[in-house]
C-alpha cells in the first residue's frame, strides 16, 4: 500500500497502482509462469505475493503463502467501496486461494476465506542485551535508559524537540530526523542492525507492525505505539502483544505536543517481560522440508 505517512494510507494511489499492476492479468500471469518453469523448483515460497501462488499452480508446483497478513484483505479494507477494486479483488483472491498452504504466523489477523491454512508460532530473530558495548560506544552511564524510535522505515518525522527530557533517558532516533537535543543520538551511530539495538534498549515507541512488535516481545522489550489509521492487521497485533508483555497506546497527537512523560515513565519502571520463543521459522522450516522431501 502507498502511504501518506508512516501512519495513513493513501487509499485512492494504492488502488492506482493495483489497476496498473493487473491491467493485463493474464500476460502477468503468463510471464510467471515462464519464469517459475525455467527455475524448475520443487516448491515456491512466497511473503507474501500472490502472483507466484497463481504461476505455480498452473504448473503444478505446491506454493506455500507465509506471513501474517495478506494484501486481498488490506486491499478491500481501505477500497472495497471503489468499484474498480471489485475485480481486482477478485483476482486476488482467486490466486491465494491457489496456494497449496497458508503459513500464518503468529500474530496473524483473521482470514477464514481461505481454508487451507496453518498457525505458526512468531517469527523473530532474537539477538543478545548488547547494552554494555552501547553504553561504552556512546560514552553513557551504566545506569542510562534508552529508547528506540522506529515507524518502520517510512519517513515521518515528529517534533522531537518538543519531546520529554527526562535525566537519564536517551532518544535512538531514525538518521533522517533532525534535532539538536543532546539526548537524541542516531541509530547508525551504534553501527548495529535493528534487532540487536531493540533488544539492548529499555523500551520501543514505534507503530503497530509485525517484525517491530515481534521482535519486542521476544526481546522482552516494553512498547509504546500509536496505531495506523484504520489497518485491518493492527487489532491482531495489539491483541497479542498485550498479551505476551508490556505495552501502551499513545495518541497521535501526544506524539506531537510530547504529552507522554508519564507514560513513558510507566513502562521504565517495569521489569522486562519474559521473551516470546520465536518457534516459527523452525515450524515453517519443518514443514518445508517434509513438502519437498514428499
């Protein structure tokens, strides 16, 4: 889905590039199969495209599905009242239907339409408390807190400035983001990747999304979000995250007045949950391997 931020979508250019992308759907179609049949491989594994299902169907080829979420259903929720959506739709779930599996993992949003699926358990890739070579890379005290901002990877930028400044806390913020406020430090300073910076951090202030709330839980790491406007994934995800550890909402606007101290406070003064077992990718992988060896 095209986005407006990394918080809304923009419903009427998403619906767009969908039109353009299924404008001559059997050509499409034609050309993956093409390409599926000159790879000749034993099983296709999408995240989760529908294009390859519907290919390797029409060569016989079993194709799993694996995700937590499938684009029918996100595209319906934003343009189902969009007459030109109906076909597309249509298509589109004609080619999940395709699929020899759906893999849903754990936390998935419901999608009862499609009957031959499978509940995995999350997928992450948990990584070790590196806090200690944190806190000596960026000169802060031992008993320094610190925060991680990520809305995913889609530029948006709050006022920061006008966020809590709060002794001994530090913002990691995305490089992009602009601030002179010495608490404030850039992700890339740390020269990690995101899941060992998440799980050497005290708390995660990010949007509702499967690898950011996943990977906080099996760090045991609290989180705070603000929910996107309207995605249907969202409800699942919150759901179980509530669940399995700590975490509170945030108001968009509080995100820009800077009115969450107290909150943040809040979810400081807690203890790490216990992580979530990312079990997933060696169920998934299971599987895999008794489809091909089948």
């Amino acid at each position: 889905m095209l986005m407006v931020s990394a918080l809304e979508v923009d419903a009427g250019r998403s619906l767009h590039a969908y039109t353009e992308f299924h404008r001559d759907w059997g050509a499409r179609i034609k050309a993956e199969v093409e390409l599926i049949a000159a790879l000749k491989p034993d099983v296709v594994l999408t995240n989760v495209a529908y294009l390859p299902l519907e290919g390797a169907a029409r060569l016989g080829i079993p194709a799993v599905a694996l995700c937590s979420l499938n684009w029918a259903d996100i595209l319906r929720n934003f343009c189902a009242d969009m007459p030109e959506a109906a076909p597309i739709l249509q298509q589109m779930e004609q080619a999940y239907l395709r699929s020899h599996i759906f893999l849903r993992l754990t936390p998935a949003m419901p999608m009862p339409w499609i009957k031959q699926q499978r509940l995995l358990g999350p997928v992450a890739e948990p990584r070790p408390d590196r806090r200690t070579q944190i806190n000596e890379s960026l000169k802060l005290p031992e008993n320094s807190r610190l925060v991680l901002v990520s809305m995913g990877g889609i530029a948006m930028q709050f006022p920061v400035d006008d966020w809590p400044v709060i002794p001994g806390v530090f913002w990691l913020l995305p490089d992009d983001w602009q601030t002179r406020r010495r608490d404030c430090l850039p992700v890339s300073s740390l020269g990690m990747g995101f899941s060992d910076v998440l799980a050497s951090c005290d708390v995660l202030l990010t949007k509702p999304g499967y690898g950011a709330f996943v990977e906080a839980a099996c760090a045991g790491v609290p989180v705070l979000y603000v929910k996107r406007e309207a995605w249907p994934e969202q409800d699942a995800l919150i759901d179980w995250l509530t669940q399995q550890g700590s975490c509170e909402k945030l108001e968009a606007h509080q995100l820009q007045t800077g009115e969450f101290r107290e909150t943040l406070l809040s979810l400081l003064a807690r203890d790490k949950s216990k992580p979530v077992q990312a079990t997933g990718t060696l169920e998934a992988a299971q599987y895999l391997a008794t489809l091909i060896a089948s």
